[in-house]
C-alpha cells in the first residue's frame, strides 16, 4: 500500500513539473530515457549471446536474404 502510495504521490510531482517545463526539457527527457531502454536491451542481448551463443555474419546474411 504505501509503494502505491509513494508511487501515485510521484507521478502526481512528476505531472506538476511536466506541466511548466519547456519543450526543451522534454525532450531532453526523453532522449534519456530512450537511451535508458537502449542499454537494457542491449545488455539483455548480450546475456542471450552468452547463453544462446551468436551465428556467423555468412549465415545472418542467408537468414535475412
């Protein structure tokens, strides 16, 4: 309850700000955490690399053709 709690809190802080902010920040913003999701799903690919192992450039290039 008070994770909820916290949360709804934050995201109400987080509306507030959003609301005066210049589009510049915004978009600074979001460029963050694009960058965010693109590290993860780069380190996810790079675990499954790991485990799966990974396939010759030769034999991307027939899979895709």
């Amino acid at each position: 309850m008070a994770t909820t709690s916290k949360r709804r809190s934050l995201m109400e802080l987080i509306q507030k700000h959003l609301n005066i902010a210049p589009e510049s920040t915004l978009e600074k913003v979001l460029e963050l955490l694009e960058d965010e999701e693109d590290i993860r799903d780069a380190l996810a690919e790079i675990a499954d690399a790991k485990i799966n192992g990974t396939i010759s450039w030769d034999e991307y290039k027939k899979e895709t053709a």
